[in-house]
C-alpha cells in the first residue's frame, strides 16, 4: 500500500483512547514495516496504548549497531524509547519493567533508557541503578562526544538525581563515569571515557556529589588519578604531563591557563582540591586521614595537592604535618614542588616552630653549598665546570628566589642573597609565572628603538641613513617568550613607515637605498611590493627600476641579502601582472630589466638542497622562495614580452639570451627547484624557443634521470596551462603516453592525487577541444590505466566548459556543434564501457545542469546512467543538487522522463541528506505537474508524480505529501 494512504490510518488510529484488538493489530502490522511510520505513530501515541503494545513485543527488539564497513558504525535512532521516554512520567513502574528487560549494544538505545529514569520520581528510578550500571560496563563503541551525549550525560544526571537517596549507588556510577583506560595499541596517551570537554562537564555534576559527602567523592577521584598516572608511566616511561608541572592555582585560572584549562587531568586535580577544601568545612575530623592517604602515594602531584590543602586549610590545623613537611629538603631543592611549596611557607610561616624556620633557612644554605661545589667541580649533568663565582652568583639567584614571599618576614637573608645574586630590585627576585598573565597579538615591530611615529616624523632620507649605518648596534628585543635580533623589530617598523610615505621613499637616490643593511632592505621591498599589489600607480617607475638594478649591482652574490633580493623579484613580478606596468614600463626597457634579472638567475645557490622525494614537497614552493628560481621565471616572462611586442627584436636581442638560461638549467643545474621553473613555463617556452625546445626534449625528460623528468614534468601538470602546440609536440615525442604510463604509481614531487587530477585535466581539454579524438590510443591507455575514482572526475571536469559552448559568440558555430558532438560521444561511448564501473558513470549526472547537449537526449542518456549507478551521482559541484535542478529545468514539456530520472535518484539517501538543497525547486516542479493540461501521458505523470513523493514520505521527507493528496482523486489517475 502507498506510504501516505498507511500514514492516514496511522493517524486514525493513534487517536483511540482504547483501542481495539483489530485496531492494535493493524497499527502494529503498520509500524513493523514502515520505519518512518513508526517514527510518526510513537509521537503521537498515548499513553493508554502502553500496556497493549508491550504485549505485543513491540519493545522488545531494539535496533543494534549496523557494521557499515570501513570502520564505520551507525547507531539507529529507536523511536519507540522515545515514546517511552514521553510516558514514563505517567506510567513510571509500567516502563521501569519494559526497560529492565532491554540487553543492548546501541548507545541511543541505552540514552533512552536512561532518560526514562530521570523522568520517574527518585524512589523508582532507583531501581533502575544496575541497568546504567549495565549500559556503562566496557569501553564505548562510538565517539567520546556520541557516547557522552547519548549515555554519558543522561548517567552523569541520573548520579546526581539519586545521590542523596542513595550516595553509594551514586558513588559508584561517578567512578565509572571518571574511568581511565589503558593506552591503545600504538598511543602513548592513555585514554578518558570521554574528551577533555565532556570530562568537564562532567567534573561539574560530579560536585554535586562533594556537597553531599566530600570526604568519600575526594577518596574516589584520588583514586582515580593514581590509576591515570599508572596507566601513563606504563605507556611510557618518559611522559609527563605538562599540567603537572602547572602551579595549582594556574589550573583553577583558564586565563592563566588557557591552554590546559580543559585537559582531563587539570580537571581531576581541580576536583580533588576543590572536594578537599569542602571536607575541611564539611567532614573537618577527616581533614588528617585525607592527607595522610595522599602522602602513602609515590606521584608527586598528590605531595602538592597535599602542600596546597595545607596551605587553605585555615590557620592551627595540621600543625604537626606543617612543621614535617617545612623541614623536608627535598620539598626545597625540587624545582617541581616549588609553587605549592613556597606559597605554603609564606601563608603559614607565622605558624612554623622557630626550630622548623631555622632547618628551613639552613636547608637552602646546604643546598646553595652542596650545588656550589657541584657546579665548580663539574659533577653535573652536562660535566661542565663553572667559576666559583658565576656559580655563587647562579646559586644566589636561586635562593633569593625561594626567598621571595619572605622578603619582607626575614629581611636580612633575603638581602644577603639579593646582593649575591647581583639584583638591584625585590622584583628581579620574583618568580617567573608558568604562563604569562593573558594571551596577546605581539606586534611585529614590539620592542624596537624607533617608533612608527618616530620614523614618520623624519625626512625618508635620514631613516635610511640610520638603517645603512653598519656601525650601529641594534638592541635585542624579547617579543612574548622569545629573543629576537634588534634589527628584526626595527625592520618591521620601517615597512608600516615606507607603506605609508612609499612615493617619497621611492625618490631616495638608489645608492643611499642599496646602502642599508640587509633587513632593512628586506623590508623595503615588502613595503614597496605591497603598496604595487594594492594598485598604487603614483611611484616613479623609472627611479623604483634604479632602485632594483643599483641592489643587484652590489648586491648580486652577497648570501646575507638573499631576502632583499628575493624583494627586487617580488616587485618586478607584481609590475609584469598588472597590464599597464607590464605594457608601459616593462616592454619598453626590456634591456634594463633584463640586466636586472640575469644575474640573479646565477645567484648562489646550494646543489643539497635537492628536495627529498619522501618529503612529497612541491619544488615549485621552494622556488617561490629562491633567487635564482624567481629570476629565471621573470628572464623568460621578459622573453614572452619581448616576442609578444616584436618578433624580430626579440630574436636579434633576447633569443641568444634565453637559450644560454636554458642550457645552463639543463646542463648545470640539479635543483629541483630551478629546474622546475621550465615546467611552469613549458607552454610559453614552446611559443618563444620552439625549435630549441624541440630540440632539447630528450635532455629536459631523460627517463635516466627522474629528480630532473618529474621536477620538469609534474610541475608542467599540476601548475602551467595546457597549449595546444605543446599539447601536440610533447603528445608527438610520446611524453604524454609516457606519463600516462605512470598513473598508478608514486609521484616524486607531489602527492598522487593532484598529479593524476592534473593529467586528467589536460587530456580532457585536449579532448573537449579537439586535439585529439575519442578514439585516440593515447586517451584509450588513459581509460585503461586510471580507476574509476578518475575516470568520474574527467567526466565531472568536463562539465566545467558547457558555459562557454553556450556564451561563447566568437567561436564559429561549426566548431561548437562539433564540440558538443564530442561530449554527447564521449558520454555514449563511456556508458557503453562503464557498465561495470557505476562510480564512473556518476559523474555524468551532473551534466544535465547546464547541458549544451539536445535537452531530450540529455535526459534519456541521465536515464540509462542513473539506471546504473542506482541513483548515485558524482561529487562535482553540489552533486545531487545540480543534477535535480539541471532535471527540472529541462524537464519541462519532458515530464515523463524527467520524473523517470527523480525516481532513480530516489532509490538510496543521497536524497534524504540533500533535500534542504533542492525542497523549493522540487516544489516548483511539481506545482506544474500537478496543473498539466490534458496530454496522452498525463495520467501516467500523474501517477510517478505520486510516487516519488510517497517514496520520499518513506525516507522521512513529507513535505511532498501535497502532491499525494491533490493528485490521489484526480479523474483519469
């Protein structure tokens, strides 16, 4: 029966208080078979149909885990929990039996049992404790955050909702919550229930319980923690946890501690001090058998909650253990012990016997001593002997740094080591904080001597003066937690001020501009680059040329001015982009930018530098950032200008020029990275230099040398443009058919994908435009050699010129039927050949979007495809959306196909997933259906009309379902 005519009796039937035996027999013949009437009938349901469905074993089949392969496992939603979720309140007793008897490994399912328990008042939902117990035996099967959201938050509310009735029950629902597992196979971490954000949240429920008994939630956390710590030093040994070495106040500070703030074993340690602190208001009598419990425990982090509960416990308690612990050295020569400690002593010095103030006073002397001779004898870890005196010094300024919170209690030893130490102030004894008080943007110019203010109220002429003076010392500055050199701020300094005065810069005489030292320079340039990328035409182009030809004059072979020199590239580069430098300035002194630029294409450069295959770096990255490699791509851009402007000047000036760049690359050079700047380049090289090109393709892709083919040839595919001269002399020399050859395997320089995605590109426009046919053996071995992940993207990629066969006026109307003939063979001859192969014939599916094919064809060739491919489409674009809206669009006056095609895209969830995409145009299209004129074949649309919409109400999407119903009593249906 139709899924809508179901639902109207679903609806009927919901609305019996008391139903009868044939009606209960119908709704459950109805919902076992419908899953989305299912969902349906349990919203609306009553209560009153409880007890009748529960004898029918509606609740006693859940639905479990489904495997769906590569790892993956869905959880199915179970609406009748739902429904049960919604009575229990009503009829609490009745669902605690349906629950009690559920055994399942669906953590939705799990959830819903659970909320039903929060929802019966306290002595029943009681009852339920070994079912959650149950459901939290075991490690999760999900995600940390699925799992806390369907099982681990309705628990963790269940603890507190029963922890005064029974704290036991609840106690031992916490501790399951807060459990740690092992390692896994492979990982040094140990694992939480849950992530380091959920674990939070739930530390905050746990708090409930310290409120209710501190005393036995704090002995349950330390618990807790000891197993977390053990699990750890059994992964690894060496670990140890960053926020162990926090101060204990940091932790309970997230704007002090905002990296750490939520970390599991921040939270852990929070909550054990914080159930701490309750115990002394609350349990005050248990205060000694707490830390005595934490002092039997051999990780030192719970010797510092011990120090830190001392410490905020309130003045005369614990005196015994205060004086114990004050005497220990061990406490004072172990740097990790030093913030609770040392807070410890100053909070409660008062309080401390004179015999214990004294041992501790004398236990930094020996300590002092003891490191001293340590330190002058070479007996430490790196073996290395010190003067007696920078060690006293080195050893001063320890002490008086343990010294600092008694500065002002014993003023005199503070002193004594103070001057020592070589301090002229309390605060240079201050000990520096784990994390700096806030986080902060640290301004690139931080630190420096000059301000931006400073520099814009001087001549230009003078602030390059002072950055050429090289007697100058510039002053290290500390940016955040680092040193940097004083000439690395002040740079950054002078590029806001040259943005900002850039046209007066510009006329500071070239030779006092090359003078400044090399960051200054650097940063000249990046000032001046960026100004010319932001459109700025007022320079004088003239003098900024100058400029660039007086640095690489001086400049050209000195290493420690590769940055400015890389500048002078940048600038020039950014002057050929825009069209009227490159026209107007550029193309008009070809000489002059040539002299600029030859000799940076020989500027030194280090042959091991070669980058490593293993690392899959792209050497074009590399370039970019690399003298000669911009420069080589500028000599032959000033070729392409060159011979764009006059062919004969071009051969009588630059020819002899460019060759000898090339045979230097080719018989010098085994850098990838320069030699990669001939693949970035093939095509124009192939229009400027063609015979030598020709000439020399044997040398540029010599398979005995594959750094040199792959640096060359992927650097080709993956960043330059297609010709269809280079297409054809490289296709001719059977270079494509060799590159061909290599699908499959592992490129040198880049990552399989984007090589192979690149190729394809290439072959599909050769293909599109007519460089070669269908049958061609060079596209055939493509289709043999790629899988059927590439095959879909060349079909896909292809759609990517319909928009210009329809826009483009210029192209000869020939020429573009000639072209769409292709694609309409293309699309044929792969449906013939991919009958096996649905994920290739998916990407075709989005060719009815925008198709420059006969719009009926389109769709009859969809139809054969979607047949296939079950429905499925291809990735491109917005995937199934295109495809739907390129089939209503062309659907009209083509009803009957169109409708043929939705259905096939209706048969699996693609749809489901998508339908917020395509609701309003599906609704358009089928408003017209609906008011059709009387045709031949009207009533058979009329009837697929029905059921697609009655196949998408199954999949759960209703909004359809008036097509149903104005359509289900139409004459001649």
């Amino acid at each position: 029966m139709e899924f809508f005519g179901l639902l109207e009796i679903i609806n009927r039937l919901v609305n019996s208080n008391n139903p009868s035996d044939r009606e209960v027999n119908e709704a459950v013949d109805i919902i076992r078979e419908e899953q989305q009437i299912n969902r349906v009938f349990f919203e609306k349901v009553t209560p009153d149909w409880l007890r009748v469905l529960e004898e029918k074993g509606i609740f006693g089949q859940t639905p479990e885990p489904i495997d769906e392969g590569n790892g993956q496992i869905s959880f199915p939603w179970w609406a009748e929990g739902e429904y049960l979720k919604r009575v229990s309140g009503q009829k609490p007793n009745e669902v605690l039996a349906i629950i009690q008897k559920i055994k399942t490994e669906n953590p939705r399912v799990a959830g819903c049992c659970i909320e039903c328990l929060l929802a019966m008042r306290v002595d029943i939902a009681i009852r339920g404790h070994s079912l959650v117990m149950g459901f939290l035996e075991g490690q999760h099967r999900t995600s940390q955050f699925y799992d806390w959201f369907w099982v681990g938050g309705p628990a963790a509310k269940y603890m507190v909702k029963i922890a005064e009735a029974d704290f036991g029950k609840a106690m031992a629902i916490a501790h399951r919550l807060l459990e740690i597992w092992p390692a896994k196979e492979g990982l040094e971490r140990v694992q939480s229930r849950y992530h380091k954000h959920e674990y939070l949240e739930l530390m905050r429920l746990v708090q409930r319980l310290w409120e209710v008994n501190p005393a036995s939630t704090f002995g349950m956390m330390v618990q807790v923690m000891d197993r977390y710590l053990c699990e750890i030093q059994d992964a690894n040994p060496n670990i140890y946890q960053m926020s162990f070495k926090l101060s204990i106040d940091d932790l309970e500070n997230p704007a002090e501690n905002a990296i750490h703030a939520q970390d599991v074993e921040v939270s852990l340690i929070q909550g054990i001090c914080q159930a701490g602190l309750a115990v002394k208001d609350k349990q005050p009598d248990l205060i000694g058998p707490m830390l005595d419990d934490l002092e039997k425990r051999d990780k030192p982090i719970f010797r510092r909650i011990v120090l830190y509960l001392l410490r905020n416990i309130g003045p005369g308690r614990e005196i015994e253990r205060l004086n114990r612990l004050a005497e220990d050295q061990q406490l004072t020569a172990e740097s990790i012990y030093d913030a609770e400690f040392q807070k410890l002593i100053e909070t409660r010095w008062d309080e401390l016997s004179s015999k214990t103030q004294t041992k501790y006073l004398k236990n930094i002397q020996d300590i002092v001593d003891k490191k001293i001779e340590e330190f002058v004898s070479g007996e430490t870890w790196d073996e290395r002997k010190y003067d007696k005196s920078d060690a006293q010094k080195m050893m001063a300024q320890w002490a008086v740094t343990k010294l600092f919170g008694l500065r002002n209690k014993r003023r005199d030893i503070f002193d004594q080591f103070r001057e020592r130490a070589g301090y002229t102030t309390d605060d240079q004894a201050k000990p520096e904080p784990v994390f700096r008080p806030e986080s902060r943007w640290v301004d690139p110019g931080e630190g420096a001597e000059y301000s931006e203010e400073e520099w814009l109220k001087l001549d230009p002429l003078e602030v390059v003066d002072i950055c050429g003076d090289t007697t100058k010392e510039w002053k290290k500055t500390e940016k955040w937690v680092r040193e940097v050199p004083g000439e690395g701020a002040q740079s950054n300094v002078l590029e806001r001020v040259v943005k900002k005065r850039v046209v007066e810069y510009v006329q500071v005489e070239a030779g006092t501009i090359a003078a400044m030292q090399p960051a200054f320079l650097a940063a000249y340039f990046r000032a001046v680059w960026e100004t010319i990328r932001q459109g700025n035409s007022k320079l004088d182009w003239n003098q900024l040329t100058g400029i660039c030809s007086k640095v690489v004059e001086l400049h050209h072979d000195k290493p420690s001015y590769r940055s400015a020199l890389n500048g002078v590239c940048d600038v020039i580069k950014e002057m050929m982009d825009r069209d009227a430098l490159r026209n107007n300035v550029i193309a008009g002194q070809i000489e002059r930018f040539w002299a600029i630029v030859e000799p940076l294409t020989r500027y030194s450069y280090h042959p091991d530098t070669i980058v490593k295959p293993e690392e899959e770096k792209d050497p074009l990255n590399e370039c970019i950032n690399c003298v000669p490699g911009e420069a080589a791509q500028l000599a032959i851009r000033l070729g392409v200008i060159q011979r764009n402007r006059n062919q004969e000047t071009y051969e009588q000036s630059l020819r002899p020029q460019i060759q000898g760049l090339l045979e230097w690359i080719v018989d010098h050079v085994q850098v990838a990275k320069i030699e990669c700047v001939i693949g970035l380049w093939l095509p124009q090289l192939f229009y400027i230099e063609e015979d030598w090109m020709k000439g020399h393709l044997k040398a540029l892709f010599d398979e005995n040398k594959p750094r040199r083919w792959w640096a060359i040839w992927s650097t080709y595919i993956v960043w330059s443009r297609i010709s269809q001269k280079a297409f054809e002399i490289l296709k001719k020399a059977g270079i494509y058919e060799s590159a061909v050859g290599t699908i499959g395997e592992k490129p040198l320089y880049h990552k399989r994908d984007t090589y192979e995605e690149g190729l394809m590109k290439q072959l599909m426009i050769a293909y599109f435009n007519g460089w070669m046919e269908y049958d061609d053996p060079l596209l055939q071995r493509f289709f043999e050699k790629a899988d059927a992940k590439l095959r879909r993207q060349a079909a896909e990629f292809l759609t990517t010129g319909f928009a210009s066969l329809k826009e483009d006026t210029k192209t000869e109307p020939e020429k573009k039927k000639e072209a769409i003939e292709r694609l309409g063979w293309y699309w044929k001859k792969r449906l013939e050949a991919g009958k096996d192969s649905p994920e290739e014939l998916a990407g075709f599916a989005q060719w009815v979007k925008d198709t420059p094919l006969d719009e009926g064809e389109t769709l009859e060739l969809l139809q054969k495809t979607l047949k296939l491919t079950k429905g499925k489409v291809g990735e491109w674009g917005r995937g199934l959306p295109d495809c739907i809206e390129g089939i209503c669009t062309v659907g009209t006056g083509r009803e009957l196909l169109a409708l043929e095609c939705l259905l096939l895209l209706a048969q699996n969830q693609d749809i489901v997933m998508n339908y917020s995409l395509v609701k309003e145009r599906l609704d358009a299209f089928f408003r017209e259906v609906v008011d059709l004129p009387e045709t031949a074949d009207r009533a058979e649309i009329w009837k697929k009309s029905m059921e697609f919409a009655d196949r998408l109400g199954r999949m759960g999407k209703m909004d359809l379902r008036w097509v149903w119903k104005e359509l289900k009593d139409k004459p001649g249906r």
